[in-house]
C-alpha cells in the first residue's frame, strides 16, 4: 500500500515545512520528502532561554544553537531553503513555565508533549502555513491515515515498536492532523540510518538527544532550584500513618515510584507514594502501596472518535517507556475518563499522560489528575 506521503506528491509538488530538529530523523524526513517530489522548506525554532551563548552552541540538545547549525548543514546537503524562526518567548510561556509550575505542584510533567500541543502543531503551523505551505512534517514514528468511514484521520503507531512515538502525539486535533506528515512513521530506524548515510548527511551518525532540551546538562533538578528555589527546600519524609521517617532534599529531586535516593532504613525498600508540595513532604511506603487500581485523566482529548460516549475497553500507557496494559475506559466529567486496569499498575504519576490504544490507534488520552484506589 502506498503511504499518505506519496498518494499527495502525485498532486502538483505541494509545500511543506519540515521542522528540523538538527537530529538524524526530521533531516531523513526531509530529505524523503524533497526525494518524492515535495516543495520542501527546512525550519528550525529557536526556543533557546537567555543562557551563555558558549554554552548554548556547545548544547547539542534539541533546537539548540548546535543543532541549529546542523539542520542548516543538512537542507544545503538535500538543496532545500532554510529558516530560523523565533517562538522564544512562546517556549517560555508556555512550555518552561507549565515545567515548573507542574513541578511546584508536586507533579511530573512531559514537557515534549507540551512543546508538540502547544508549538510545534499549533504556533509552528500557523507560520508554516504563512509561508505558503500545505502541510507541516516533523521526525516522529507515527503514522496519519484518513477513514472515510468515519470521517476522521487516526493516529497510528509507527511500525518501529522500539521507536514509535504515538504516545507523545495524542493530543492532536483533526486539523492539526490532516495538515501534518510523518514520514518516517512506515521505516525504522534501521532503515533511517542507512538512508542518512547513504545522502550523505552530515547528521547520519549523530546519537539521539534523551535530554530535556532547555535544560544544559541534563539536571533538571538544578534547572528547578534556580527557577522555584522552594521546591529544593528540605522537609519531612512521612509514611501513610504520618510517622516521621527521614527527611528530603526538595520535592524537586522526587518522583512518584522513586526508590533510590531516600536513604531510609527498613526492612524492606521505601518507594515515593506521593509528593505534597503544599506541605513540602514526601510521603513514602512499600512496593505493595505503589499500586492503583486506575486512575483519572483529565483534558482529555479524543482522536479515533469524537468523544468517549460509552465505556470501553482498550489499552493504556502511563508513561512513554511504559507497556501498554489492558483497561476499562469511562467518562468521569467534561474532559475527564476514569481508566480501570486489569491488573493493578505501580506508580500511576499526576503529571504525565495516560495514552489509549485500540490496535495500532490512539484513541486518545489525557493527563493523569490522581491514582484511583
């Protein structure tokens, strides 16, 4: 079966923005694109906070000057034009400050999935469509399909199981998903490489960036002392009767399911049961304590149908790196799903997303408000 991709480049050389990342995956995506025929237009966004200009070219993160530099080597090697657009501001209002905010709360965000809903495929589409374009492309293993049937496009997993990343994408809209490309979403990674290497792009050997990409060398902890110096106050570690246990270095430093890093002695090993930031404590307790039932998922926000109007059954992630597990799904409220598990899951983390399949589709998601007991 031919992909999107190649059934819309039979139509008159459309435009299409590729947002270029300085990574090995959106360069092979442009290059697959101009390869098929596509007027393609290179852009990277410069999010990039006020730090050390030193320091900002020798971070090779995401959207870093570095990178920015290697996406500008990669379109003169496919013989595209390439821009620089500025959305700073933006990733600060919306991206950085949600970060810490999330975290001054006692919860976990996913900072990427609020950089795609809220730049990428929101403000970076606005200007790709400025600048003529039909469509915005990126790097993500995924795939779009159109169901006639249904009159919706679907989200689909990349056929890669090792790098789909489907769950970083529910949030989409059918706008957004009718104006956007995945071509990497039918290869793996495999594939990609030797593609890179085979053009000749000067970013085929280049590592994956795992870092949060505003954040220099990795420690987000340090980031959140600079930013919100309460949450790296000391306070109380308790268990769930209240008992006086130890004490923390900052709620920062903490996640939901965290065993190591709590120095308390037992007879069995403390995990992170719950963070309350109002009250700067820890509250702790055994691996058995760490399992839900469920859990409740708010904004949620539905792709294969237009809302979730009777239970059902499906699989749900919570957390990227997660297995998919079977669950039941129920509205709860406006926006809101209550998720079963079939079998109790550990460290369901407020903050993060819960992300349901049905198959290879994303039926939707949301964001995880609290566990359900």
């Amino acid at each position: 079966m031919r992909t999107r991709e190649e059934q819309l480049a039979d139509r008159a050389a459309p435009r299409v923005v590729v947002a270029m990342s300085g990574g090995v995956d959106s360069a092979v995506a442009a290059w697959l694109l101009k390869k098929r025929g596509f007027d393609v237009v290179g852009v990277t966004m410069q999010i990039w906070p006020d730090v050390d200009p030193t320091t900002a070219v020798s971070h090779g993160g995401c959207c870093s000057v570095a990178a920015a530099s290697d996406a500008r080597r990669v379109a003169a090697v496919v013989g595209i034009p390439f821009y620089v657009l500025n959305f700073q501001s933006d990733f600060e209002r919306e991206v950085i400050q949600d970060f810490c905010r999330e975290y001054a709360r006692g919860r976990t965000p996913n900072p990427c999935l609020v950089c795609n809903s809220r730049i990428k495929f929101s403000l970076l589409a606005g200007r790709a469509q400025q600048l003529g374009a039909s469509y915005l492309a990126t790097g993500h293993y995924a795939r779009v399909e159109h169901c006639p049937q249904r009159g919706r496009y679907l989200l689909k997993k990349g056929v890669d199981p090792a790098k789909d990343q489907s769950y970083a994408l529910y949030a989409m809209t059918q706008d957004q998903l009718a104006h956007t490309l995945f071509p990497l979403g039918e290869y793996t990674k495999e594939q990609v490489r030797r593609w890179a290497a085979e053009a000749g792009l000067p970013v085929a050997t280049k590592p994956e960036s795992q870092e949060i990409c505003f954040v220099v060398d990795g420690d987000y902890r340090a980031f959140l002392r600079e930013r919100i110096p309460d949450v790296a106050r000391p306070g109380p570690i308790v268990d769930r009767s209240g008992r006086r246990l130890g004490t923390h270095g900052g709620v920062a430093g903490y996640t939901v399911g965290q065993r190591r890093g709590l120095g308390l002695p037992g007879p069995e090993p403390y995990y992170v049961l719950e963070i309350d930031a109002p009250r700067n404590t820890l509250v702790v307790g055994t691996r058995r304590e760490t399992l839900s039932g469920g859990l409740l998922a708010v904004d949620c926000n539905f792709v294969s149908v237009r809302r979730l109007d009777r239970a059902q059954t499906a699989c749900v992630k919570i957390r990227y790196r997660a297995p998919e597990v079977p669950c039941s799904l129920e509205a709860a409220g406006p926006g809101q799903v209550a998720v079963r598990f079939q079998e109790p899951q550990a460290a369901v983390t407020p903050g993060q997303a819960a992300v349901f399949y049905q198959g290879d589709e994303v039926l939707g998601g949301g964001t995880i408000e609290r566990p359900l007991p």
